[in-house]
C-alpha cells in the first residue's frame, strides 16, 4: 500500500466486506485515523462503543461521500449548511443538523441531532463510494487517549485483529471543527483548522464559540478527550532551562517538546498529536 494512493483495490474490498458483516474497519481521513462501522447498523456502532470504551451518550460522527447524502440523514437543511458545505466540503468541517428519524439513536448518542461532514482523504473517499452507504467513526483510539495520525498508532492502541487501511499520515493532524446549526445563530462547538473566521467569512455573519442551553452534546467535547498520559507544562524558551533543572531535582524524566512558530499553525497542528504519542 502507498501513502501516496492511498489503500489497494484488495484491502479497500476487504473493508467494505467488513462493514456490511458488521465489523470495524479503521481508516484515515485528513483530521486523524478513524474506527468505522456501517452508520446504519446499531449492532455495529455498539462495538465502536464498546472496542473505544466510549459512553454511549456522546454522539458519533458520521462520514459520507457528498453533500447529496444528507437528505438521507438529516430532517431539515439550512441554507446556512448548504453554504458551508458547499464552501468546505470535502474536508475537516462537522455539521450538526436535525437528524432523519431513520437514523440510529446509537449514533446520535439518542439526541434529535446528527453530526455529519465529507472527508477529503482519497482513501476514506474510496471506501465511501464502495461501501455505498454512511460510515460512523470516531477517532481510531482508546476512549480518553490522544488521536491517531498514522496506521502505527492504531495498531498500538488495537494490536488484535482490526483491518487498518493504510493512508499515510493524516495532513491536517486535528480533529474536525464542529459547527452546530440547530439553532438561529450557528455554534462552534469544537475548533479545529478551520477557524471561526473562517466560518463568519463563509456565511457573512457571527459564529458563537460554546455550547449554550439548549446545544446538543457534540463529539469528541470532554475534558477527557486527546489527553496524554505524560503530564505538560508551557513553558516559555526564556524559562526553559530553569522548568528543567526544577523537574530533575524533583526526581523527574523531562523531554522537551520544540513547537514550530505559532506563525505556521498547520504545521504544528500536522505534528502535534504523533510527538505527544512519541513523548507517552
């Protein structure tokens, strides 16, 4: 397989064979790695739950291959989605919107809602239009763990027998950015690469940052996601040897994490969940 094409023929019908028997098959989008199950199969989704360690009551994202598929999903579409899909689709932009009453409470972790986007990846892109259908997945880790970027990582986190489609390393690195339209004034509920500019710019009005009263769970929203398990601490460059000198003295291992200018933010994004897992 190649990073460059993505997945072979063989492996992408593998995959799709998987799915329909109701197994999971992980594959990579441009945000990170994600653990796929037929988004129309609740017995399926249950394993992503289950395999993850993840609650049952926080929602799924689903991934389809155009935006001509979420009338089979959702109940009602703004004109505020239509242009942003429109705008950033295929790529790292979730939507949530007033789910079909076809859909799985499963996936919606039993909200009235649904989070759906189209991955850019040519591999998830392939496996979409093979499979024919939705394909719920979250990120391809432990519940609570740090997102992966590569095919390595999810073999680290599911070393028994998972199918793993290889792409390479995933090139934006973070998860999606997540937008809710349910209500009047849209609702950025998770940043990600595309910034709130970004989504203003787009619909020519105020996006608010945060969930309010009545803003439904979005995935991926916790304190508990995309934690490593070695503790981190900013430090300034200026302040950088002293954190050391201070961390040694109390009996501490440190490894010192070189992040690029903040002016390069894709970059850093790119890289920053695989050396956090280089770091654990």
């Amino acid at each position: 397989m190649s990073a460059s094409t993505g997945a072979v023929a063989p492996d992408i019908a593998a995959a799709v064979a998987a799915l329909r028997g109701g197994e999971l098959v992980a594959f990579p989008t441009e945000t990170v790695y994600g653990l796929g199950a037929d988004a129309r199969n609740s017995e399926a989704l249950r394993k992503v739950y289950a395999l993850k360690g993840r609650p049952s009551m926080h929602p799924l994202i689903l991934h389809v291959l155009s935006a001509d598929d979420l009338k089979d999903w959702v109940s009602d579409l703004p004109s505020a989605a239509q242009t942003l899909a429109s705008r950033f689709w295929p790529g790292p932009l979730t939507l949530v919107l007033p789910r079909s009453a076809r859909v799985s409470d499963a996936l919606t972790g039993g909200q009235d809602t649904v989070a759906i986007r189209v991955p850019a990846h040519p591999v998830a892109r392939t496996l979409l239009a093979a499979f024919g259908g939705g394909i719920a997945a979250p990120s391809a880790n432990r519940y609570g763990r740090i997102s992966p970027t590569r095919a390595a990582h999810v073999r680290e986190e599911f070393p028994t027998d998972l199918l793993v489609l290889e792409g390479g390393d995933c090139e934006v690195g973070l998860e999606s950015t997540i937008v809710s339209l349910v209500e009047a004034v849209p609702r950025l509920l998770r940043p990600g690469s595309i910034s709130r500019t970004d989504l203003e710019s787009a619909l020519g009005k105020s996006v608010k940052v945060g969930a309010g009263a009545d803003t439904p769970r979005a995935p991926g929203s916790t304190a508990q996601h995309y934690a490593p398990q070695t503790p981190l601490e900013l430090v300034p460059v200026g302040a950088l040897s002293s954190a050391e000198t201070a961390a040694a003295a109390r009996g501490e291992r440190v490894a010192t994490l070189a992040c690029p200018p903040i002016s390069d933010p894709a970059t850093y994004g790119r890289a920053l969940y695989a050396e956090l897992r280089r770091l654990d």
